[in-house]
C-alpha cells in the first residue's frame, strides 16, 4: 500500500509530496515549455524541479535560507559541469559521470547534513560515503 501524505512526514521539515503529487507538478512545470526555451526559462524551470525534490524527499517547509544555498550549489555545478565530466573521463573512464555526482554531492553536503543528503538523493549511506 502506498503510504499517505499523513505518513509522509518530516519530523522537521513538515510534510512532504507524494510521489504522484511530485510527478503531477513536475509535468506540469514543463508542459507548454516552448522547444527552445530562453536561459531565464531554463533557469527557472531547473529551479522550480529542484524545488520540488526538496518538498517531496525533505518537506515541504525545508527552510527557504538553505534552499537558496542548494541552489547556489547546483548553479556551480552546472558551470563547471563539462569539466567534472572531463575530469571523471580521465579518472574514471568505464564510470565518467561518477565525477559529476561526486561534486554535486560534496555540493549539497556542504548545506544539507548527511541524513538530508541521503533523503534528498535517495543515496544509501555508504554509497553517500564512497561520493563524499
């Protein structure tokens, strides 16, 4: 059985979207998005689905201050993206994208503590630990 909004509480951070609620809204975020959106739609709508994830792994009342400074660290990543990918090319050619989800998790510990972290990207704690 599915679990209900109810069930899907955070201790801290309220409640959180149910899977189909999270899905609903990020369909929704997209639909009617023109083939070539300008950088500014771009920007908002990789926003809008960052903000979303928060709300449907940590809740939806996770604090605006930190959601602010996650997405500062995705903003980061995202300009120096090829070079993380670069760099795992080199260092991890059978795994090149192993690169890019090793900083963006250094990224996101740097705001969120490893719990959090673990939650926000559905990472068992010791596949967390090998990124970190």
């Amino acid at each position: 059985m599915a679990p209900t909004p109810a069930d899907r509480q955070s201790a801290d951070f309220g409640p959180k979207l149910t899977r189909d609620d999270y899905e609903r809204r990020i369909v929704a975020l997209h639909e009617g998005a023109p083939p070539m959106p300008d950088a500014e739609r771009e920007r908002r709508t990789r926003r809008g689905e960052l903000d979303l994830l928060i709300d449907y792994r940590l809740g939806q009342r996770f604090p605006d201050s930190r959601r602010e400074a996650l997405w500062q660290a995705q903003e980061r990543l995202d300009k120096r993206r090829v070079w993380h990918l670069l760099a795992g090319i080199l260092a991890h050619p059978r795994d090149p994208s192993a690169a890019v989800a090793r900083a963006q998790v250094r990224g996101f510990a740097k705001v969120l503590t490893r719990e959090e972290l673990s939650e926000l990207l559905d990472f068992p704690p010791e596949d967390l630990q090998r990124l970190l």
